[in-house]
C-alpha cells in the first residue's frame, strides 16, 4: 500500500500542477467565448442617415377615363357593373366599363312624364289663345257693323227733331267707344296669347332639354377610351382600387388612367418624423419587389405641406412623390418600390448597432467589454438610422459593445461623463429618444401639394 500511495502521489500533484492552470484558462475562456458571441465592434467610417419608405410606381402624366358629366341632368352617383381587366391595352374608342343605368333609367321616366305634362300645358294655351284671339276678333267685327248701323242713323235724323237728332248722336259715339274698346281688347289678348305661349313654350323647350341631358348622360354610362393606351384603374378613398360594385359619383366621376409609361414616379408616404429631414431634390435609391436586382435611381419631386391619417396607419404621414430618373420599358404602374432617401452623410464617426444602447435615468449607455469584465459606459449620442447609431463620447474605436445588457449587473462598474447632460424633449431634435443632441440639418424645402 505504501508503495502504491508512493507510486501515484507524484503523478497526482503532477496532474494538479499541470491541469489546475490549464482547467482555470479554459473555464474563463469558454465564458469569454460565449460572451463574445453577444458582443460586437465599435465600428468607424461615414456614416449615412437614410430613410426608407414603400411606394407604388405610378405615371406622371396620363389621361383621364371618365365617367358621363351628368350631374346637369340631376344623375348624381351610380355603381360600376363591368369593366375590362386592367392592365389591358386598348384602342380609342373601345369599351372599358360600364356603369348601372337605373338611377339613370328612374330619372328618364320622371322627365319624360315632366315633358308630357309640358306639352299638354303648352297645347292647352294654343287653343285658349286661339279660342280668346276669335272671339276678340268677332267682338270687333261686331263692334263695326254697330258702329256702321249708327252712323246711317245719325245722318238720318239729320232732319229730324232736335233731341232725336242728339239721340243719334249720343247712339253713334257710344258705338264708337264701343268698336275702340273692342279692338284695344283684341290687342290685349293678343299679347296675353303671346306671353302665354311662351311660358308653355319655354317650359317645354326645358323639359326637352332635360330629356336630352338624362339621355346624354345615359348614353355616357358605357365609358369608352379617350385615347389608346394601358388601363390602371383609380383607388378610392379607403385605398382601394376601383372594381365591379364600387361607387361612382359626379364628384370624382374618374374610373381609370391611361398612363404614360415613358415618365414614371413612386408615390410613396413619410411619417412625420422623418419627413422634416427630406427636401426637394434630395437623391433617391429606387428598387423593384418585382426584381430585387433592379436598381434605378430618383429624386424627390414634392411634399406635401399637410399630413393625412392613411388607413391600417397610426400616425399622420406626408405624401412624397420621387421621379424616376430614366425610362424603363419593363415598369408598369402599381409596381410596389423600395425607396431609400440619403438625408445625411457624416464622415469619420464611431457608430454601433441601436440595440447596443440603453436609456436610463434620462442618460444613454452602452455595456462594453473592459478586459474580462463589462462595464456600464455612458455615452453621448448622435444621428441614427434604421441600423445604427452615432457615438461620440464614452468610447473608442478598439471598444466592444454588447448587443444586449447583462442578465446580472450586480458587480457591474459604471462609468459616467462629467457634465453631460440627460437626454429631455429640450435638448435632443426628436430623431431618437437616445440621442443627447444632434447636428444642427437646414430645414427641408418643401414643395406644395394642391388638395
């Protein structure tokens, strides 16, 4: 027994002294190498603020595929029954949709009685003129003959006594007054006739006028092509596009486009946060769903002044219209992009990825590595974008930063910057709650958008 306690006590403290050291390196090492996986570099170089929005390709000029102008004819909305595919090509002249005649057909038939009663009206003053005008006109002719018959009395009596010969008199002046009344009668009828008939007259020339408007209007409710050209259809004001069922209306009585795809634009929309950063003119990256390869390039054409609630959207967003810089036979309109608009470039900074970077007590931090240990850094922030953020105080180009803080910050050191100050609504731009202060960027010019 001793000799065996002899033989293995020496290779025991041999594998103590050698694999104690080793076992203690590897342990740590491991722990290190697991922790590394969560840790990243600080990375330096130019850094670019970009914003990034989904827009629809759409063409800058087109012409308008519209519905019948029948709101004179009192037609005033309507439901589409039928319309061609879109995306067809069509002649000018061909058939494109078709919209429900009834409440155009319900109008015909209360028009149409209108004009019925406008004509029995307008006949039933002809003959009542002309019954009145003959009567006046006999009236006169009377009046005449009486005239006539005392004028031969009052020569008669001539030689007859005094007051027999005033009698004739007196009988000849009342006929005259009689045949003068007669005619001053006539000619007020006459233009009692006429004013008469042109009431009627121009209550059925309106009723006339009417009909013709409904049948116009009704005859519009086949929409043709105005010109030949690819049909897109409009969207409503919910987003969607016109299709069978939807509502039309003489307000916005246009049903589809007729692009022209030489000049294309993406009509994208920009939260209010970002779109104080954009302007007019700024350059913009363009890419495809359709064709990720695809790449074309843009710039900013117009912004609107005033926000709008989109629907399925919490916030207000601003329109954004982006010019596609050069044609390309193979966009069609409704294509769906990927915009990426450079509202920045700031060279030789330090940035690590936003999730590396905390919020506490109104301070920005980040958990670095310092050696084997991590400590807390505080640091000062700058401009950020979708990835990344700036860093410009707490630390150094060689650093490591974790990704995500510890699960255990009890023996943690904390490392702070005298004098900086927290990060409040006061003193940060609004780009990032994470930010202590940002570079002073010129406003945007903004272009105006007609509502």
């Amino acid at each position: 027994m001793q000799q065996l306690r002899k033989r293995w006590l020496p290779l025991l403290i041999a594998v103590l002294v050698i694999g104690g050291p080793v076992a203690w390196y590897k342990w740590p090492a491991s722990a290190s190498a697991a922790e590394a996986s969560l840790t990243v570099p600080v990375k330096q170089g130019n850094f670019k603020v970009i914003v990034t929005t989904t827009g629809e390709l759409r063409a800058r000029k087109f012409v308008k595929v519209q519905g019948p102008n029948s709101m004179a004819a009192q037609v005033y909305q309507s439901k589409i029954t039928w319309l061609i595919p879109e995306g067809t090509v069509v002649k000018q002249g061909e058939r494109i949709a078709e919209l429900d005649r009834s409440p155009a057909a319900t109008r015909m038939q209360s028009v149409t009685l209108d004009l019925q009663k406008a004509q029995a009206e307008y006949t039933n003053a002809s003959l009542d003129s002309t019954l009145n005008l003959s009567q006046a006109r006999e009236d006169v002719r009377t009046a005449e003959y009486a005239l006539e018959e005392k004028k031969i009395a009052k020569e008669q009596a001539q030689y007859e006594a005094p007051s027999i010969k005033r009698q004739a008199e007196i009988d000849y002046e009342k006929a005259q007054r009689g045949l003068d009344q007669a005619k001053r009668n006539l000619d007020t009828k006459t233009k009692q006739a006429v004013a008469k008939m042109t009431v009627a007259a121009a209550d059925l020339g309106r009723q006339q006028n009417n009909l013709k408007m409904v049948q116009d209007a009704l005859a519009g409710f086949t929409i043709m092509a105005p010109s030949p050209g690819m049909v897109i259809y409009v969207r409503e004001y919910d987003g969607k596009k016109k299709g069978i069922g939807s509502n039309w209306n003489t307000w916005d009585n246009m049903v589809a486009t007729l692009p022209d795809l030489t000049q294309m634009e993406s009509q994208t929309y920009v939260n209010e946060v970002d779109v104080r950063k954009l302007s007019v003119g700024q350059p913009v990256s363009i890419a495809l769903d359709a064709d990720p390869t695809k790449k074309l390039s843009g710039k900013i054409t117009e912004i609107a002044n005033v926000g709008e609630q989109r629907p399925n959207q919490d916030s207000k967003v601003f329109e954004v219209k982006i010019e596609v810089s050069k044609a390309d036979t193979t966009l069609r309109p409704g294509m769906t992009t990927a915009n990426a608009i450079e509202v920045a470039s700031i060279p030789n900074v330090l940035s690590v990825p936003l999730e590396a970077v905390t919020s506490d007590g109104g301070f920005s931090w980040v958990y670095k590595k310092d050696g084997r240990n991590v400590v807390k850094q505080m640091v000062e922030t700058g401009a950020l974008n979708d990835n990344e953020i700036i860093v410009r105080k707490g630390i150094a180009k060689e650093d490591r930063v974790l990704l995500a803080p510890p699960t255990d910050k009890t023996d943690i050191k904390t490392v702070t910057i005298p004098g900086l100050k927290p990060v409040t609504p006061q003193n940060t731009t609004g780009d990032t709650a994470k930010s202590v202060s940002l570079p002073a960027t010129p406003p945007p010019a903004v272009s105006g958008k007609k509502d």
